[in-house]
C-alpha cells in the first residue's frame, strides 16, 4: 500500500534533480518570502505532484536531455514553478495550482484542422507515441517582467506540423485552450474573450526552438503548468506559450490572439523579448529572477537572439516584431 503513496517527486528526485535545483530551493526555504510585482511568495510544496505510478506515459520519463540547450543559471526550485503560475482559467493571480487540479486530463482529444491535407483528432496519449520525448532547459520571461530557468520535456513543434500534413496555404498556426469553465471558475469572468488563443508563423513553428511541453522537472508536467500539452517558445514573451492545447489550427490569415482582445494596445501578434522596447505601462530592461533577490538585465531574444538568426530576415521593415 505504501508505495501508492509514493509521489512522482520520491521517485524521480534524488537521481534527477540537479544540484543546483537543492540549493536554489534552500536558498528558497531559508527566506521567509520574496516580494515579486508587489505580491509576496513564501516557499511551498509542489502542488499537483504527478503520480507517475498511474501516468499511462510514465515510460516515457524522464527523457534524454538535449545538451544544445544550456542556461546560465541555476534552475529555478520546482517548488516555485509549480506554485507560481499565471492561468487566468483559474484565476487571475499567481496561486492558481490547487484550482487548476479540477481540470480533468483523460481523455484529451486534440483537433487538427484548417489548411491541412485531412483534418483528424488524436489523443493525446496516442500523440506521445507518435513523437520523440526530449529534456530542454529554457528560460522563461513573462511579459511582467520577471523570469526563470527550466527543465522542460517534450518534442520540437515541427514534429507536430509534420503530422498534420499542412498545405502550402498555410501560414499560420492557431493553437485554443480548452474552454470549460465548470472546471475552470476563470471562465466565468465572461468579459475576457475565452478560449485562450494563441499563433505563430510556420516558419516560427517549425523552428527549431519552438517546443511542445509534456513535463517538467524529468515528470509528466502538472495541470497548473498546462498540462497535458503546452507551447514554450523561450524567445518571446511567457503568453505566448499557450497552456492546456485542444485545437491546432492552419490559416492563410494571421490569427488574433487572446491578448490581442483583451488590450490590443499592450499585447501584439509578435510579442519578441527586447529590453529596448518597454510596455506601455512598465519597463522590460530588467527581470526578477523568480526564487532569488536578483534583478538582471533582460536580453534580446531573451538569450536566443543567436539561435533566432534570420528568422525574422523576410519580415523585418513591414512589421515591428517587438509588438
Ligand atoms: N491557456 C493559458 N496559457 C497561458 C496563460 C494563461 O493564462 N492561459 N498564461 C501565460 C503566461 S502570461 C505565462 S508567464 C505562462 C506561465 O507558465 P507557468 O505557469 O508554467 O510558469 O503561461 C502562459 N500560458
Ligand atoms: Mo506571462
């Protein structure tokens, strides 16, 4: 009986975690709180630990670690990042974890369509069968000015857009969360224009960099997270990683982004990470380091402005990609 207690952190902890995740979370824990964008944190456990014991992917972690994707600091505490969060499903402030545990997961059907050879579902455990799991350390800057370091799995978007099979005509991918406010309470504040949507170009979807997010920590990732299936395109702006896909559509037509409803003025299609460009309302020369007292200069292309190349090459002059 004992080991159905287990939870996926005993499991996988002592040989997975690197050092430098104990000892930012020491440094954590000695700390009574911290103060970030006025809201106080304090140390907590992780919330919504996956039982990797019933997980019908356990298997499948922890994944190989990509060595191309360095950071240059340590990870942030898995503490912090599964219990400082923004999913405004749940709520529009950081505390969202335990409410987001109402969301079921199984089954998870994911829709392809638009311009595409045939539209199909697929679910998302027959999904992780179909592509190659990898471990990637990103960093993370949200648009609120702070960031941290993590320990993604998953497989590289362009896995996905091979599967779909995607028509010349196609420009854009639209990617929809859910749309569940029986299990989402957020999704009754009827004045934000649910479901969370999100778009990249193809060219930004196929590259390299773009990454489908399945875990984190070497585990299948927790729902405050975005599971099961998140975006992480570390070179922009954290909304831009949408949570909890449902829907991947292909357009000939840019798509408008929930964001873009919500403040159109604030929030553009591009959303590229550069200290030079401020918000309308703060600067974004400088992050907060989430689980430390550090401020650090925020660079362009948050650090990936060497792996972004010339992504941009065909579109710099006609649109500001810093909006
Ligand atoms: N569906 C959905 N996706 C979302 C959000 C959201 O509110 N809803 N918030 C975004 C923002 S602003 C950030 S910073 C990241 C936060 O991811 P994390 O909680 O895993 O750190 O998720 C992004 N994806
Ligand atoms: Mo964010």
């Amino acid at each position: 009986m004992l080991i159905k207690h287990r939870r996926a952190s005993d499991i996988h902890e002592n040989h997975l975690t690197p050092e430098s995740v104990y000892l930012n979370r020491r440094a954590l824990l000695k700390g009574a709180g911290l103060a970030i964008g006025g809201a106080a944190l304090t140390a907590c456990d992780p919330a919504g630990a996956v039982d990797l014991l019933s997980d019908p992917n356990a298997d499948l972690y922890p994944a190989a670690r990509n060595e191309v994707y360095q950071i240059d600091r340590p990870l942030t505490a898995e503490a912090l990042s599964t219990t400082y969060n923004n999913f405004y499903e749940f709520g529009s402030h950081k505390r969202i974890a335990k409410a987001a545990q109402k969301l079921t997961i199984r089954p998870w059907e994911i829709a392809i369509d638009g311009e595409v050879e045939a539209p199909f579902k697929v679910g998302f455990d027959d999904l992780m069968r179909k592509v190659r799991l990898e471990e990637r350390y990103y960093r993370h800057r949200c648009v609120e000015a702070w960031s941290m370091d993590v320990p993604w799995t998953g497989f590289p978007l362009r896995q996905l857009v091979e599967l779909a099979k995607p028509l010349s005509s196609a420009k854009y991918l639209r990617m929809e969360t859910f749309q569940r406010p029986s299990e989402a309470s957020g999704q009754k504040q009827i004045w934000y224009p649910w479901p969370y949507v999100e778009g990249l170009t193809i060219k930004e979807a196929t590259h390299d960099l773009a990454f489908m997010v399945t875990g984190i920590y070497g585990k299948p990732l927790p729902k405050q997270n975005g599971a099961p299936l998140r975006l992480a395109v570390p070179w922009k702006y954290g909304f831009k990683s949408i949570k909890s896909i449902v829907r991947f559509t292909f357009t000939e037509k840019e798509p408008v982004s929930f964001w873009q409803k919500v403040e159109g003025r604030e929030y553009g299609f591009w959303a590229n990470v550069n200290p030079g460009v401020d918000h309308r309302r703060w600067s974004q020369a400088t992050e907060q380091v989430l689980g430390t007292q550090e401020r650090v200069p925020t660079r362009l292309f948050n650090g990936y402005a060497e792996e972004i190349g010339g992504l941009y090459d065909d579109v710099k002059g006609t649109r500001n990609i810093f909006f």
